[in-house]
C-alpha cells in the first residue's frame, strides 16, 4: 500500500515528460552551434555574406521575434476573455457565432489573407501582425473554451456550495484545470505564428522570410536552406518554451 | 467548538417553499418543512421527487421560487447566497474534492475564505483529518486522486466540517462506494455526529441507509410532497399510506433490524478455550456446559476459531483444528450487519466482540429470527413529529431556554395538516407503483426469512 501510493507520488512531481524537455534544447544548441560554425567557416560569395552577415541575421531574428511577440500577445489577450466569456452562462448562445468567425480565420489560406489585409491596410508590419492574429486566435479560443467546458460540473458546484463566488469559482478552479488544455492551444497558436511570420516578408513586413525569398529570388540555395532551418529552430525554441511553461503551470494532483 | 458537548446544530425551517422551473409542474411545491436543531433528517424518495431540489433549496444553489428558508430564526432568504454557503456544510458524491489541491488545502478552503490565520487553519485541518481518521502526517499533503473512494468521502466531510458550521447538507455523499466502504463511511458518520450533534439534512434513495443514520426521514413523493415524515421506527411500524407501504416492501420486520443492535439481543454463552491450554481440562469444561463445541480465544482474547470436544480429545494441548477462523461481529453492530455477516461467512453462528476485539458471545441466526418477530409486535413510542406538510399553512416558532427553536402549527392548520396526511383523495396511481418498482430493489416477496433477496445486503448492490 505505501510502496504504490510512493510510486504515485513520484509520477506526480516527475512526469514522461520530463526527458523531451531536457533533450529538445541540447539538440536545439547543437544544430544552432552547427548554423553558427558553418557561417563562419564555409566559403561564402559576397551576395551570401552580405545576406548572411550576423548583425544583419540578428536584426531579422529580432524583427520576426517581434512579429511574432505581438501577435502572440494580442492573442492571449483577446482569445483567453473571449473564450471565458463564451463559456458563461449568459453567452453560451452566441458562442458558435464566434466560433463560426474563427474558424474563418483560420480556414482561409493566410497567404491570400495577408495580401488581403496588405490592400486594406497599406503594406507593412501591421498588415502582418494582424494576420497573424486572425490566424492564431482560434486554437487559443477553442482550447479555452474545451478546456473550461472539461471542469466537472459537480466540482463547480462543490465549490459554489462552499460558499465560494463565481468569479472565485473561475479563478481558483475553473482556470486552474482547464490550464492543460489552455496551454496546449498557445503553444500550437505560438508555433503557428513563428512559421506564419515568414510570410510577412511578402507584404514587408520583415522578419526571417526575407531570407528565404532572397534565397529564392537570388537563386542562393545556401541561404534559401539556412534561412529555412533559422525559423524551424526558432520555432521549435518557442515550442519548447511554451513546454516548459506548460509542464510548470500544470496544477500538481491532476 | 467550546460547546461541543451541547448541540451545535441549528434549526432550518423550510416555509412554504415552492421551486418551478418555467411553465412545467413545480418541482417542489408549497413546501413546509422543520429540520431539528442537532438532528439527523434523511430526505428519501423517488428521483425527480424534489429531494435534491429541497436540499440545494437550503443553502440556495438552488434558489426558490417562493417561501422563505429560516435558519436558526434568521430568514436567509435574501442574504448573499455565498456568506450563506460559508455557513453551512455541502458534501456531495465522491467528495468534490478540488484535485489540483492538497488534502489539507481542500479541508481548509472555507476557513481560508474566512480569513482564518494560517496557524489556525492548519491545527483545523489536522483535528478534521483526525476526527475522520486519516492521519494528518500522512494525508495532509496528498492530493485527492491519491487516495481511494472512501478516503475522499471522508476528506469531502472534513472539508464540509472545517469552519464548524451548524448544518450539514450531504447529497447522496455514499453513493459511488463499495457496500463495505459505505458501511464503514455511515458508521463513522453516526460516531461523528454523536460527537457533534449537528443538524445534518441527507439525501439517499437507500432506504436501508435511511434507517441506519437517520434520527428522522421525510418521504418524499413527487414534487417535492411530503409522504411520511417521521423516525424511523414510526415510518415502518406505522407506514402513512400505501406509497409508503410499497416503498418500504414487505420485509418492514428485517428493515427494523438495522435499529436494533447486536448488544441489545440475548446471546449465547458457548465455553471458551484459550489457545495452548491443556486439551483434557478444556474438554471436560464442555462436558460439564453440555456443549459440543467451544470457542477457541488467542491471548487477547479475541475469537479465532471453533473447536469440538471430539477434537479436543485428540490433542494435548490446545492448537486450531482448522484455519477457517470465525465470523465475527461487533457488539455495537446492527442485527443487519450481524445476519449479513453470518450468511457471507455461509455460518449460522458468529461470535461476538467488544472493545479491542474481545470476545463476548456468540450470535445465532435463530436469535435473530427471534429478534424479528419480537420487533414487529413492539410498540412503537410516541413522538412528537416535527413539522412537514404541503398545505400551505405557516408554523410558529417558540424558543426554547437554551435557545433551540422548534415550531408548532396553530391548532386549525395542525387539524388541515393532519387531514391532509390522511386524506383519502392522496391517491396511488398504478404509474406511481410502477416507478418505485422500477426504483427500488425491494422485492415484495412475502416471505421474511430466507427468501427475500435483499436480505444478504444492507445495502449492497443496490446502487
């Protein structure tokens, strides 16, 4: 009996997970470690070091961080209300009309979306941030919802029937175990943002794309695949970010 | 908590309390109840018969639709429904433990909302956790998925009792537990509530566990109507009506059982034998008591088997002639429990234990046969019944010297409320049988011994 309720206690602190989160950053730092290496010891032309020039490399990953910041920020602080507000009684019912928007803007092919926008709104990085928006809110929106919607009911009651309010009900329960589900939808709304930010460079909006069209344009295959694998790590860096955050918000018990 | 000794309870009056959601019957209609102060009220009936409705009614998740709930005196009717709920404990099926929460937090999220200092709240904590017997050094800092059904249960008790209120609402709080669980979990609670004599409203469709815990039960029929309100002794010597009647069954005689205790009944003395003692003084002990067989006790006296003087005389010194060992019941047990245990042990005997597992007799199937049919001839004491009807009419409350309030009906609506229980026109659709069929186990099988299926369970299987 002590023996198995020890071994549930360990599952508890010390999840599976665990290892994914230590061994996705070292193979992260080894492939950027390789990226680093490689633009200094390869023979680059003059147009590859030009596009490849550190402080240059530097100033588009900061460009696409803050693409992707902003939206990401605007995101969490539309959709996560948004979804809480849904997901209450009063607004239940117009619940699938909202829905029914986000799914609009995420079914809608973003490179058509963000040419779209680019016309109404002048070209630019605002025309990308909002994009961006519209492209990343419906997995926030939907996992809060889903994961407000998974609390058992009788458990909110239990809490009501303590004597605790319903805005305290939310706070100290509801919110607390819909954060697993919650998360997982930033973290796929952040990993689609980090990608979606390449296309920014269409409209110019700046950021990391820019190298890939260069590479394209240009013919360079060398920057066309290193620009490439510059947004896939910094993609998987956000991912594993957001995984660390998942992992330590987690409630324990659950 | 200075005055546990005395009744901590308050007295709840539902006054003439309707619930209606919409255009459709009320669920609950003109509803007049009195709930004791220090008193145990199960709320038995059908489902969709209001009785959860009327329980979330007192401390308002539920709000009513008309009438007023009063509280110690106090009309609670309009105060802010979460003071209310601070007040009042809520136990529901499993517990409702927070799971993202510790034991100990769970227990102390009341006081916490209190605003009790943390040194208070923790000392709380650990006398709850002891009060339901699980040691707090060991439980404190788990989390409820850690621990098994019937340790949540308790935990939810805890939980419900941490800021001492007076009343204590359980919606069906045994429901998701094994029979052997649930058995242990209603024996706690009566020895809690002997400690703390609070007012405890609980709902169960369980007949059994309605007689087992409760000081009084309310039968509730559909919407919320009030059937038989009265002990448990009244209530199946004395069934109001025929709903009653069919909800009780026919083994009205066994159910008496679960009021009856084994120390109550006369037990037989069989000669006893202490392990390791010398055989030939052993057997002649039973020759001299003409018994055929002895009990054979460990040094602390505890039954541990039974032995013939055949097999004594076989021997030299005394050693177990088997390791079949022997069932054994408390003396604190009901004779539910006892015959329960007889007919699982496939034995028409059991010995009987006190304190520290001592033995003192031993209980035969026969002595409980006997018991039945002593308790069915028995008279049954009078009472005063509190008050419960649906006529409509208010009561008046007096209080008493040590500040307990009861309530009484003025002499003519006393007179309506009697007519109304007795009144003829409360007639018996055949699709109200059908439902208590569909609804309870009981099994109208005419029979009292031997027959009846439930008679193996005090509420085992019946779910």
């Amino acid at each position: 009996m002590s023996a198995t309720t020890s071994e549930k206690t360990a599952d508890l602190t010390a999840g599976s997970s665990w290892k994914a989160l230590v061994i996705q950053p070292i193979a992260l730092a080894v492939i950027l470690g390789l990226m680093v290496w490689w633009l200094f010891a390869a023979d680059l032309t003059e147009t590859e070091r030009i596009t490849l020039d550190p402080g240059y490399l530097w100033g588009l990953t900061l460009q696409h961080l803050k693409l992707t910041a902003v939206s990401a920020l605007f995101v969490l602080i539309t959709a996560i209300p948004l979804g809480i507000l849904l997901t209450r009684r009063p607004f239940r019912g117009v619940s699938g009309l909202f829905m029914a928007l986000a799914n609009i803007g995420q079914a809608a092919p973003i490179v058509g979306l963000i040419v779209l926008f680019a016309f109404w709104m002048g070209f630019g990085t605002p025309a990308a941030m909002v994009t961006l928006v519209a492209y990343a809110f419906l997995p926030v929106l939907k996992n809060t919802m889903v994961g407000l919607d998974a609390v058992d009911a009788r458990l909110i009651e239990a809490a009501r029937g303590m004597g605790m309010s319903a805005l305290t009900v939310l706070w100290k329960v509801e919110l607390p175990l819909a954060v697993p589900v919650m998360l997982a939808g930033i973290r796929t709304a952040l990993v689609l943002l980090v990608g979606s930010a390449t296309l920014a460079t269409f409209i110019d909006g700046g950021g990391l794309g820019l190298l890939i069209t260069t590479g394209v344009n240009l013919a360079l295959d060398r920057v066309l695949i290193f620009g490439s694998l510059l947004v896939a790590v910094f993609a998987l860096i956000i991912d594993w970010i957001a995984r660390v955050v998942e992992y330590l918000a987690t409630p324990k018990g659950l | 908590m200075s005055n546990s000794s005395k009744i901590t309870g308050a007295t709840i009056l539902l006054e003439n309390v309707t619930k209606s959601y919409g255009s459709k019957k009320p669920a609950v209609n003109q509803l007049t109840l009195e709930i004791p102060a220090g008193q145990t009220v199960m709320f038995v009936g059908p489902s969709g018969c209001g009785k959860t409705t009327t329980l979330k009614m007192i401390n308002r998740l539920i709000e009513p639709t008309s009438g007023r709930i009063v509280i110690n005196g106090e009309d609670v009717t309009k105060m802010n429904g979460d003071d209310l709920r601070r007040r009042i404990g809520y136990v529901i099926q499993a517990g409702g433990l927070l799971p993202h929460l510790t034991v100990g937090a769970n227990v102390g999220l009341v006081p916490k909302m209190l605003k009790w200092d943390k040194e208070r709240i923790r000392q709380r904590t650990d006398e709850l956790l002891d009060l339901v017997s699980l040691d707090p050094e060991i439980y404190r800092d788990r989390y409820p998925k850690q621990l098994s059904g019937g340790q949540q249960q308790r935990v939810g008790v805890a939980r419900a009792l941490a800021a001492d209120p007076p009343v204590l609402l359980m919606d069906e709080p045994f429901g998701a537990v094994d029979p052997i669980t649930r058995q242990r979990l209603q024996e706690e609670l009566i020895h809690v509530q002997a400690e703390l004599h609070k007012t405890i409203v609980f709902v169960t469709h369980d007949f059994d566990e309605a007689v087992k815990l409760g000081d009084w039960i309310v039968i509730f029929n559909e919407g919320g109507k009030i059937e038989q309100y009265g002990t448990p002794e009244q209530i199946l010597a004395h069934p109001a009506n025929e709903f009653v009647e069919d909800f009780i069954g026919s083994g009205a005689g066994l159910k008496q059982l679960g009021l009856a205790r084994v120390r109550d009944v006369r037990m037989r003395q069989l000669p006893t034998v202490d392990l390791g003692e010398d055989a030939a003084a052993a057997a002649n002990r039973l020759t001299e008591a003409h018994a055929i067989r002895g009990v054979v006790l460990d040094q602390h006296d505890r039954p541990v088997g039974w032995i013939s003087r055949r097999h004594l005389e076989k021997m030299s010194t005394v050693v177990l002639p088997d390791e079949k060992g022997v069932p054994t019941v408390g003396e604190s047990s009901t004779l539910d429990d006892a015959l329960d245990t007889m007919l699982v042990a496939g034995s028409s005997e059991a010995a009987v234990t006190g304190a520290r597992g001592r033995y003192r007799g031993v209980i035969t199937v026969n002595t409980v046969i006997r018991a039945i049919e002593g308790l069915s001839h028995e008279a049954v004491e009078e009472v005063s019944v509190p008050v419960g009807h649906n006529t409509g009419a208010i009561p008046v409350a007096t209080t008493a010297e040590n500040g307990v309030i009861t309530y009484e009906m003025a002499e003519d609506d006393q007179q309506k409320e009697d007519e109304w229980l007795t009144s003829a026109n409360r007639e018996w659709s055949e699709t109200d049988r059908q439902k208590w069929e569909n609804y309870s186990s009981l099994d109208p099988a005419e029979d009292v011994v031997g027959e009846d299926p439930n008679l193996k369970g005090s509420g085992s299987e019946r779910a």
